[in-house]
C-alpha cells in the first residue's frame, strides 16, 4: 500500500500460548502483505529489558489485541498495565483496542467490555466447533480494522501534507505581499511554488485573499478616514478643532497608524499646491492709480477631452453677499448719466451662494471649436462664428441657444453639470470678495455695513483703467484718465484676474447667463440660483462689458437686458459653470 505495516501487538497470558500461536499462523498473510506488523513478548532479546520493551512496544502500537481467557483476566500484569495502557491509549485515540476471546469468561464488566470483540458475536474460539474458521472470522476482522486504520492514516498523511503545502504557500504570500499588493515578479513566485506543493487554484485563492484581507480591510478603513478628513478639508483647511477631533476618534476606531494619516496630509497639500494657482490682485483708487498689489491664491481643476480641449475651472467658495446696488449710488448714475436704467440693479437684497466652479476664462474660440465638431444633442454649432479671430481670443456671435447647446455637449462628454452662469453666480464671482470672504459669511453683515465695506463698483476698486481691461478707453467712470481703445477681442487672460483668479471679468466680452430678463430683483432668488420662466425664447440676461462698451457697463452690478436669445453680436461671449463633486 505504499506505507509501513501497522504494528499489533498481542496482549495475553502465557497460558494462551498454543491460541496466540494458532492466531498468529492466521494473520501470517497480512503479514506478508506488508499489512501488519506482529510484536509479541517472544520477541524481546537477549540482553534487553523486559518490561521496558513491553511498555515501549504497547505504546507505539497501532493495533493491540486483548486475547481474552480467564487466565488474561486473572494475570495481574495483564489486568494493571496492559489493559490499563491500552485503554488509556484507546480512549485518546492513539490506537485501536480489539479484544479476541479465546476461552468462555465473564467479562461483560470489564474496562474493554464496550469495544467491539471478535470473533462474530463475541463467541468464543475454543467454542467454535471448527476452530479454524474462528481464527479466520478474527483475522478477517482484524484485516477490516487494520484496512480501515491505514486508510484513516494515508488520509491523515494527505491531510498533514496538504495542511504543510498551504502553510508553506501562506508563509510565502506573507513573505512577498507589499503594502498589501502581490507583485507580478511575487506572482511568478508563487506560481511556481503552486505547482511544486500541488495546489489548486482556488486554495492558492482562498490563501492569497485570507493573507490579504486585513491589508483590503485596513485601506478600507483608511480610505474612511481619508474621505472624512477631505469633507473636513473642503470646507476649511488648515482643520477647525472639532474637525481634528472628530478625526481622532475615527483614528483609534479603526487603529491606523500615524504615518498613513500623515500621507493623507501630505497628499492633500500636494494636490492642493497641483491644484492651485497664484497672481497678483490689484487695486486702484479714483484716479485709476495702483494702491496695492496682493499674491491670491485659488483652487482649480482642468477638464480634458483628449482634443485638444483645455478647460481651466476655478474653485469659487460659497458666501453671502448683497447683489445690486444701493440706493444713493443708484441716483447718483441716474443723475450723472441721465437715464433710469440703473434701477433695474435694485432692490439690493442678500444672496447665498454655494460653492461652485467657473472658468477661468471666457471660453476661446479654440475650445469652441473642439466642442463644436461632436454630435450635437439640439441644435447644430458653427465651429468658427468670431468675427476677431485668433485661437486664444474669446468666442464671439453665438447665441444665447448656442451656448447652451456648448455646455449640453461638454456635460454629456464630461459626466458634469455645465452650465451659463446664473445672475447671482456671476455678479458674485465677478465682486471676489475674497480676502474677507469669512466675514461676509460669518458676520451677516448689514447692507450699510457690507456697502462701506465691499459694494465697489469694480473688482479692482473704485475704478478701472484700460491697463486693467479691455473697454472703449475713450470713456472714463471716475477721475482716471483716458486710455486706449483697442476695438477688438483681446486674447483671454491678457489682464490680471479678480481675487478669485477670474480673467475677463470686465471688458472684452458680454458673457451670457442662464436668467430671464426681468425689469429689477423684485421677487429674485435669494439662493443664487437663475431666475428664469417656461419662456426659452425671452429676452436673457448678459454681463460683464466688452471691448466696445463704456467702463460703467463693466461695472460688477450692471446688466444688459438686451440679450435677445437669438441675436449673433461681435461682443457676446460664453463663459461657463459647473457643480463641485460631491466630497463625502
């Protein structure tokens, strides 16, 4: 069978010798099967000790046969240290115990009386008429326990080397697993020791996921914990206290180690440095002269499609701000310009935005040509309308149609929601009251309060000058000199930004928004959303100036109430939002 013999051991009284003899004849051909191996107390040698070569040989036994008679029962040494070893042996499972009667005795109460006795019926074999087919019903037992016994061991052998091949397997993906990652060299490795060791696919499986379980279950975590500190992040960084609090309970919770938290850190402030910008914000008094010069700093993220499309869109932080403008300034306008047309800008009433994306430059004439070219999902789009051409100057003689149909063909490419500006988003962006951004939120200032402190007609300040903007320069707002007029598109981002790092804010081109026209703000959104009707074909709403308005229509406040949906003008742009992603 390809295994040693299984060794029996005869456990009998002296005066049962001619039986014992008689029985071992019987096992002679297990024996030579290689089957059994006999082992009685004949065997011991000359020179060795007796009971210690009994003791030694009943405890390595793996068969021991009990031939019983009333002579084993009677014989001390058999009853007290045979039979008591065997039983102990029997009992934990080390050895099969076979009583074979030989001669009639009672023995119903003894410590073997429950074990299954041979031969058949636990009949005597000196009972038996014919006493060879009683020593052939005990060795055709003995063969079934001693068959059934090697088979338990071969499987036993299969087990204990099939359990030493997966640990050997499981020690080795232990060894080899980085950061909870099987490399492709580490899976060379563990192939060809799969096939040494012989295991299938699915135990190498089994092995690898159970090894690298605590790793998935540890990123799990930790990638928990990195979701939270971005929420906590995205709203206010360096973290507010009660952020880094709530962090360290999700820190002990999950027992992460400090160095992985601190590459979360380190990773953010790297993609937040990737992902930002700086410039300088100017401002100017009345005269248009230079009063300070600031570094600003804004988030962003680039849309690409893979043609050739750049989009830069610029973080824009949620506040609360007083859109319009006031009263005295408002007759102050009519006054100086004789017209009532600055009260469409009233009445001046708080508006709280949420925190959204805008371009950073109106969009050029080379994005609007790669858009341009997809399959449209309305209406069709002339891929070169501007009358001042040039790749990188703003768009011009589309529609307030063809701007939507644009931002419905570059939300369908990108999975987001772009969109015009609503009125709100736009004057809100174009102010950037950046540097005192918390305050205007935190403070809830009052209108007089917010109107000393942030109302100014321009982003740059008081006013603006053509070294600032793209405006018929033959014009001025306030006590600044004249300055040039260009007569045409400038290509975008030529003039420094707002405090947000918008360009073109002022000037170059009217920029389409999202609203209907409406007379003033009476009844106007507070929540910075577009105010609009089930009317696509109203008048809309435009923003912003361009390159051949005066500097009061670039005023933050103004608005053009003379964007009919359809008009292709040489001075009307795009420029377009979008929604952040969701952070947690």
């Amino acid at each position: 069978m390809g295994q040693p013999a299984l060794t029996l051991f005869f456990s009998y009284s002296h005066k049962d010798e001619p039986l014992r003899d008689e029985l071992e004849k019987h096992l002679k051909i297990l024996e030579r099967e290689k089957i059994i191996s006999n082992w009685h107390d004949h065997k011991i040698l000359l020179g060795e000790e007796w009971d210690h070569q009994i003791d030694d040989n009943l405890r390595k036994a793996d068969i021991i046969l009990l031939l019983i008679s009333a002579d084993f029962i009677a014989s001390e040494y058999c009853w007290d240290i045979e039979i008591k070893v065997a039983m102990e042996r029997h009992n934990a499972g080390e050895v099969v115990v076979i009583p074979v009667i030989l001669r009639p005795v009672n023995w119903k109460n003894a410590p073997f009386g429950k074990l299954q006795f041979l031969p058949k019926d636990a009949a005597p074999i000196t009972s038996w008429k014919n006493q060879d087919e009683a020593f052939l019903n005990v060795s055709q037992g003995i063969q079934r326990s001693a068959t059934d016994l090697m088979t338990k061991r071969q499987q036993k052998e299969q087990e204990a080397k099939k359990k030493a091949s997966l640990n050997q397997y499981h020690q080795k993906v232990q060894e080899l697993v980085i950061n909870g990652q099987i490399s492709f060299a580490a899976q060379l490795i563990l192939k060809d020791l799969q096939t040494e060791v012989g295991l299938s696919d699915i135990e190498v499986e089994t092995i690898e996921t159970a090894v690298l379980k605590p790793y998935q279950d540890y990123q799990k975590n930790l990638d928990k914990y990195k979701k939270a500190f971005t929420h906590y992040a995205a709203q206010q960084y360096p973290l507010t206290q009660a952020a880094i609090d709530d962090l360290k309970q999700l820190e002990t919770y999950y027992k992460l180690q400090p160095s992985d938290l601190e590459k979360i850190v380190i990773e953010f402030e790297q993609q937040q440095s990737e992902n930002r910008f700086f410039f300088d914000i100017i401002t100017v008094n009345s005269r248009g002269e230079e009063i300070s010069r600031t570094t600003g700093t804004a988030e962003y993220f680039k849309e690409t499609l893979g043609n050739n499309f750049i989009l830069e869109m610029v973080s824009i932080p949620g506040g609360s701000f007083w859109m319009g403008t006031d009263n005295p300034e408002i007759e102050r306008l009519c006054k100086q310009y004789d017209t009532d047309w600055f009260r469409n800008e009233k009445p001046q009433h708080q508006v709280t935005v949420s925190l959204f994306f805008m371009g950073k430059y109106p969009i050029t004439q080379k994005q609007w040509q790669a858009i341009a070219v997809l399959d449209k999902v309305n209406i069709d789009l002339n891929p070169n309308p501007s009358h001042f051409t040039g790749d990188n100057r703003p768009v011009e003689c589309v529609n307030w149609y063809e701007a939507v149909e644009f931002c419905q063909r570059l939300s369908r490419e990108t999975g987001k929601d772009y969109q015009l500006p609503s009125e709100a988003q736009w004057e809100y962006a174009c102010r950037s009251v950046n540097s005192y951004q918390l305050s205007v939120i935190s403070e809830e200032l009052a209108i007089e309060e917010w109107n000393q402190k942030y109302n100014l007609p321009f982003y740059r300040g008081e006013t603006i000058t053509t070294d600032l903007a793209n405006y018929d320069g033959n014009y001025v707002y306030a006590d600044e000199p004249k300055g040039q007029y260009r007569q045409e598109t400038t290509p975008v981002g030529q003039f420094s930004p707002n405090a947000f790092g918008l360009y073109d804010m002022h000037g170059n081109v009217w920029q389409w928004c999202l609203d209907d026209y409406h007379a003033n703000y009476q009844g106007a959104p507070r929540d910075g959303s577009a105010w609009t009707s089930s009317d696509n074909d109203t008048t809309k709403i435009l923003r912003g100036g361009s390159c051949n308005y005066i500097p009061n229509a670039c005023r933050c406040a103004f608005r053009n109430l003379y964007g009919l949906p359809r008009d292709y003008l040489s001075n009307v742009g795009v420029r377009v939002v979008c929604a952040p992603p969701r952070t947690f």
